[in-house]
C-alpha cells in the first residue's frame, strides 16, 4: 500500500518553531565561561605572585637575617677577608704538604658546575681500575696497611667537603714528614677541627678538608 506522508503538526498560534525552541533550550543549559574563568586566573595570578615572588623573597630575606653565614653559602674567609672556598664544596689538593680530599668523579675533580659520581657498578672494571691507582698513590707516600673506604672512593656529588677522622689520622706521617713537624702536633690539628656528630647520635665524625689544610697552615706561616 502507498504510504501517505504525515503532515507536520501545526504549532499554537504564536510558538516558536521546535527547532528554535530546542536551541534556546540548550543556550539556556550552556554554562556562561565568564563566572569560571575569572576566578581561576586571578587564582593563577595570585598563586604565582604568592609562591614565585613573595615566599622566595621572604623567606631569603628572613634566613639572611638568621643565618648570614649559611644563606651566604658558608664560605670560607681568611683574616685578611679573602675567600678561599667553601664548607660545603670539597676542592682538590694534590700536595704532599696538604690533607688529600676524596676521590671526585665530578669534571676533571671537584668540578661544581659537573657534579656528579661515577655510576660505576661495583664489578665495574674502569672502577677497580681507579681504585687500584688512587692506592698505589697513597702507598707511593707510605701509607701501610688497611685504607677507609672514603679515601679510595668518590661520593655521589663529587664535591664532598669531608673525610673521615680515620682517612685524615693516615695521612699524618705523611704531612708531619713534608713539614718537619711532629705527628702529636699533626694529629692534634686534626682532633681540634672534627666535626662530631649531631648530640652525639645523628650524623658520623667528620674532618673538612679545607678547614684542616687552613689549620696546618696557621703552624708554620
């Protein structure tokens, strides 16, 4: 049978057209962009002012005023105001004369703007390799017997400013014999500038090495 097609429905006499009705429709569902919008950028605005500008600013002024010494990057200042490095970045010392720090992977040693470790693995050949050197090295000055481990190793920074009271105390007769000193004289530079731990528990014994060759040079001007 032939289907008739359904005339359209007559809308009331002054309606809108279903299909305006619906768009107005959705137009009045659609949220308005302008409430939402404002509110998250001032908070962005706010925020950035807040934690970029403001807390940084605070509080380099406040641990300026506090801790001059630390918030400057502890730094090392003879009497004559010359700076000569810093407590918390090791530097290197190659002469029999000085305490030798530990061994640095960072650039070509203690470099600051390449601090890093080795990431040699424990069966790493180029480590032993390393290892043997630096004790062959310390054997060339008479050092005998068993070393500290920090002596013939590199930390993760590079840039360790400490030994251990143990690597510091071997390399005494050393330094005592460069400087026609004792090694009671010697050995006492190094008691007066270890560091002890935290209330005797938190951290380990430790020597700066740039305090430590300071302190032997304040012996014999």
């Amino acid at each position: 049978m032939t289907q008739l097609a359904r005339a359209p429905h007559p809308s009331p006499a002054g309606a809108a057209p279903r299909t305006e009705r619906n768009g107005a429709q959705n137009a009045a569902r659609k949220p308005a962009t302008g409430p939402i919008l404002r509110p998250a950028l001032t908070l962005i605005v706010g925020f950035t002012l807040l934690t970029g500008i403001v807390y940084p600013l605070a509080v380099t002024g406040v641990a300026g005023t506090l801790f001059p010494h630390q918030a400057a990057g502890s730094p090392v200042v003879l009497a004559n105001g010359r700076v000569v490095g810093s407590e918390l970045v090791g530097q290197s010392f190659a002469s029999l004369r000085y305490f030798w720090s530990r061994p640095s992977a960072a650039g070509e040693g203690y470099d600051a703007a390449a601090s890093s470790g080795s990431n040699y693995g424990p069966t790493s050949a180029k480590l032993m390799e390393r290892v043997k050197d630096d004790i062959e090295r310390l054997r060339a000055t008479g050092v005998e017997g068993a070393f500290p481990v920090d002596l013939v190793t590199a930390s993760g920074s590079g840039l360790d400013p400490d030994v251990s009271p143990e690597a510091a105390l071997i390399q005494v007769p050393r330094i005592a014999r460069e400087r026609d000193l004792s090694e009671e004289a010697v050995r006492r530079v190094v008691e007066q500038n270890l560091d002890r731990p935290m209330l005797g528990v938190f951290g380990q014994p430790k020597v700066n090495v740039l305090k430590l060759n300071l302190a032997l040079d304040a012996l014999r001007p």
